[in-house]
C-alpha cells in the first residue's frame, strides 16, 4: 500500500488546531506537524496511506469551510489543500514534510 502526504493550509492558529484535530480524527494518518508560511498562515501536514490521507484532507478542507461559516470575518480562513500520493524519495529531502519535528517527536 503507498503512502501519501496530505497539506491544509489555512489562515490562524486556531483554525490550524482545530483542522488538524478533525484530520487525525478522520482517517488513520500521522500528524507530522505544521509550518508557518507567512504572517498567519499555517500548512497542516499529515501522512499515512493514500486513501487515509485523501480522506483526512476532505475531512481538513470541510473543518475549515465549516470554521469560516461560523466566523464573523469575512476572510477566507481555507486557502488550499493537496495530496502527494506515493511521494518520489528525493521530495523528502526538498520538503521535509516526511519527519517528524521535534515538537512531535515526544508524542509518536
């Protein structure tokens, strides 16, 4: 079975929790963690098998759609959403995205 990354990425840090809880909570996948890109922009990154991870990131993208019906903002708190299913070896070494940080670490 191949493995897959999955990316939310989404603006604040409490929508950034709260997608990635509902991920882990969806499908069998690993929280590996998340990067801030810029300002308040947070990319939620989860892997596992391939089917797990398309189902996490449905699941990631419907949290985040849900938040901003909810908000009284008018910004769009979802900004984008991608799955790398079977990821060539070399990506790991360009997104890092296959480790864990050391944030993480404690709770694998």
């Amino acid at each position: 079975m191949g493995m897959a990354v999955g990316l939310v990425e989404v603006l604040g840090h409490p929508p950034a929790l709260s997608v990635a809880d509902t991920m882990v909570k969806a499908a069998k996948v690993t929280f590996v963690g998340y990067e801030k890109v810029s300002g308040a922009r947070l990319t939620i990154i989860v892997r596992g098998p391939v089917g797990d991870v398309k189902r996490a990131v449905e699941a990631g993208v419907e949290a985040a759609k849900q938040i901003e019906v909810l908000s009284s903002k008018d910004k769009a708190l979802f900004l984008s959403a991608t799955v790398i299913p079977r990821p060539h070896e070399n990506l790991e070494a360009i997104t890092k995205t296959m480790r864990f940080s050391s944030a993480i670490e404690q709770f694998r």
